[in-house]
C-alpha cells in the first residue's frame, strides 16, 4: 500500500487538512494544533517519500527557484503594503475587500495571534515558520503540481510528463490552488509561477524549494512586522 504514488501524493495533505478543521473545530483556536499538523506532516512525508517517483533535483534550478520563490513572496505581501498614492490605495481597497476570503471584508492588519512569542512564547511562534516552510508547503507541491495537475490530465498520473501546458488542466490547478488559501487572488498567482517552473524545468523538487523560500521568508517578515493577518 506504502508503494501507491497516489496515496503517497494525497494523504499528507489530506491529512494536514483533516487535522487543521477537526483540530479548530473541536479545540479552538489554540497552537499546539498546528505543532500536531506538523510533526504529522514531516511524518507522513517520511513514511510515504513522494520523492520517489522522481529525478533528483538538478543544483542548476535551484537559483531560478530561489528567484521565483522571492517574487512569490513579495507578490504575497506587496499589495497589504500601505500606499500614500491615490490611485494604488484604490487598488489596493478593492484587492483587500475582493482579493482576500471572505469577499467584501477588509482584513484586520493588526489581528493577535496565538503564534505571536508575547502570546504563547517562542516555541509555538517556531513550529508555525518551520511547518510552514518545511512541511505544508512541500506537502502542497506533491499534491497540486506533483498529482493533481497531471491527474486532470490522465487519471494513470505519472504517466505525464512535465514538458507542454495541458491548459484546462493548468487553470484548474491553479484556481483551485488560490481559493485554498484566504488570499485567493495572490494564490493564485502563485499556482501560476509553481507550475510555471515546474514545467520549464521538469524538476518537482525546485518548485519545493521555491515554495519553501516563499513560506519560509512570508514566515519572517510576519515575525519581524508582527504582520500576524498573513498567518
């Protein structure tokens, strides 16, 4: 069963999802919940290693990665940046009120966190950057670009090859990659550059990397800003 690429794909990050809702839903908003998603996650990545169904990552993707993962965090985060410009503040209203779940709600810059260290100290703060780097969002790219995308494609999934855009497929990917988080619009830009460089480069382990500096420099800005909306 260990050997099924599909459950090797999906069940990590069904898992990470499953946990996420059952743990908000039956204990509030507290952070041991995502120290559980996390440990779970680095365990199941262990245990199924989707990794195996693919080549090892060649070090000449690693810069155009590293590249693609700043630019994803800055796309991230430059539009909550405050503009004294008239006409980028008004795009930036309407990105804030229809760019961002739930539509038509202007998020709250200065919300509290139970990741902040002052709140829960700095252990919990930790494990929200480290499993937002280093778990979610390798579990992420191993279902979206590694399955999904190429599932849409052909249901025999590692069947397809990364080279050429299957555009219904590709759109779909990317779409629903956006709406999973509450910054859709942002989201889904990033779905886009994902796919983008996993398709160029045909090399699952660069756009791990990539969304790893993304999550990993999203997770230090919030820290260093206490920009706590973004988490």
């Amino acid at each position: 069963m260990l050997k099924s690429p599909a459950q090797a794909h999906v069940i990590p990050f069904i898992a990470w999802l499953a946990l996420m809702f059952s743990g908000n839903y039956i204990f509030g908003d507290t952070p041991w919940i995502y120290v559980v998603q996390t440990a779970a996650g680095f365990a199941l990545l262990l245990i199924y290693r989707p990794w195996r169904w693919y080549k090892k990552t060649a070090l000449k993707n690693v810069p155009v990665a590293v590249l693609v993962g700043l630019i994803v965090a800055v796309i991230w985060i430059a539009p909550e940046l405050r503009s004294s410009n008239q006409g980028l503040a008004l795009w930036q209203e309407l990105y804030l009120r229809f760019g961002i779940l739930p539509l038509g709600d202007l998020p709250d810059a200065a919300v509290k966190s139970v990741y902040a260290p002052q709140m829960s100290g700095w252990f919990f703060t930790i494990v929200r950057l480290v499993g937002s780097a280093f778990a979610i969002a390798i579990i992420e790219e191993f279902f979206w670009r590694g399955f999904l995308y190429r599932w849409l494609i052909d249901r025999d999934f590692t069947r397809v090859k990364f080279r050429g855009y299957e555009w219904e497929a590709f759109l779909f990917t990317c779409l629903l990659f956006g709406v999973e988080h509450n910054r859709w619009a942002v989201g889904v830009i990033a779905g886009v550059l994902y796919l983008i460089l996993l398709i160029k480069t045909a090399d699952i382990g660069a756009v791990c990397i990539a969304h790893v500096i993304t999550n990993l420099l999203l997770g230090l800005y919030v820290i260093e800003t206490q920009s706590y909306q973004f988490w």
